[in-house]
C-alpha cells in the first residue's frame, strides 16, 4: 500500500496525505464493484511493502484487473 501511496504522490505530485485518500477511495470503489476481489484488495491494504503476503496480493489484484478487462497478465 506504501508504495502505491509513492507512486500516486509522485506521478500526481499531491501530498502522501492526498494520495493515500486517493488510494483508499479506489480500493473502496473497486471492493464494492467487484466483490470477489475484496479480500485481495483488503490484503493489499493491510500489508506492508515488504511482506510476501502483500506482494502476492498485489500479483492476485494485478491478475483480477487483467481478468476483469480481458487482458491475460504475465
């Protein structure tokens, strides 16, 4: 979550404050659109930068979107 919180200040160039509310408004909307990504999404949001777990959460998120847009990831 951290570093999707980086990664919105720096390509917005808003605050930590603003991006990680941004974040979390996107991870809400996406929950509530797409309920079978939830505890995908809820792993991600609890997860530090560094733990397995939250990378393979963030590898299931990324695999989901893909799926949701039909697009195979890699």
């Amino acid at each position: 979550m951290n570093e999707l919180i980086r990664q919105i200040a720096q390509r917005t160039g808003i605050g930590e404050d603003k991006a990680r509310l941004a974040a979390e408004t996107v991870i809400s909307f996406l929950t509530a659109k797409y309920p079978s990504m939830a505890s995908n999404l809820d792993g991600l949001m609890q997860g530090g930068d560094s733990s397995q777990p939250a990378r393979g959460a963030a590898d299931r998120v990324k695999e989901s979107m893909g799926g949701i847009f039909g697009k195979k990831t890699a």
